[in-house]
C-alpha cells in the first residue's frame, strides 16, 4: 500500500515542552511545510540515556505533494531545531526539541545524511502510538507491515501515555 504523505516525530523534554512542540510546528508552517494533522501529545519516558527528564511526543502528518526532497524537508527540520536551542552535545540525551523525518511517502533510501523510512521507527512505541493514531494502516515500506501491526507486535515496554497538562 503507498502512502501519499510525510510523517515527521516531534519529541521535547527540556523547558516548556508543549510549547517547543507547538513551535516546531509553527516552525514547519513557517518553513513551507504542509502540516494536515498532529497527532495527540504523548508523555514518554526517556529511552537509552535514563537520568533524563520525561519526553512530550507526538507525529505531525505532512501533505505528501511537497516539492521538497527528502533532504530538502530534512534541512528544513534541522534548521527548526537549531532555531529553537537544539544542541548536539551529548547523544540521545536531553533536548528542547527533536524533529525526526519518520516517513516521506512509500521512499526507502540510505545516505549518509538521512535513512528512510526512520531506521528506528518500528522499535519504538513513543514513535509507533502516535503515528498508529494518525495512520494506522500506513505500511512501512521496508518490514511491508501497517503501523498498527508493528505496534500489536512492539516488545519496548515503555510507558506512553496520553499527556495530561496540569
């Protein structure tokens, strides 16, 4: 099954989480990028790096007919990054904002720069819960399973739960 749209994950666990994430999607808005859903916001806890603080997640669906290359959107995101404080001093560990380009239609590509679909999309049900919410029956075109088959069979037992503000 071909998909026709763009899946970007967005993740922030420092500072004003919500708001970092309401910026980096004005930031795609702003960046020519055709934002046509968001998914809920999750609170996820921290993956591989633990002595961190909880993550905010959520999956922005992008339209599909973008003139933009896979690089071209992928630019675009790090730009937002940066813009909104992203520093890249220590792997996998806190950030104000993380903008993953997880699916650009039915593209498998790997490069130096970027790999698609997201090399680690599947394993993760921070990634997989949102997504599922906006596009269960996407299939990834590598492993040729919709989204919600990945996440019936997912074995990262994570919490992912709705985000309740205070």
């Amino acid at each position: 099954m071909l998909h026709a749209h763009l899946y970007v994950g967005l993740g922030s666990n420092l500072g004003d989480r919500a708001g970092h994430l309401l910026l980096a999607v004005r930031g795609m808005l702003a960046a020519g990028l055709c934002v046509t859903r968001l998914s809920s916001i999750y609170e996820t806890e921290p993956m591989d790096v633990l002595d961190q603080p909880p993550f905010l997640n959520m999956v922005a669906e992008l339209k599909g007919d973008t003139p933009f290359t896979p690089e071209q959107v992928l630019a675009r995101l790090l730009r937002i990054e940066y813009a909104l404080g992203r520093r890249r001093d220590r792997a996998k560990g806190p950030r104000t904002i993380d903008l993953d380009l997880l699916l650009y239609r039915d593209t498998q590509q790997e490069t130096e720069l970027l790999t698609l679909p997201h090399p680690r999309l599947h394993l993760r049900r921070f990634v997989l819960t949102p997504l599922a919410e906006l596009a269960p029956e996407v299939e990834h075109p590598k492993l040729k399973q919709t989204v919600q088959q990945l996440l019936a069979d997912l074995r990262d037992d994570a919490s992912v739960r709705l985000w309740q503000p205070e």
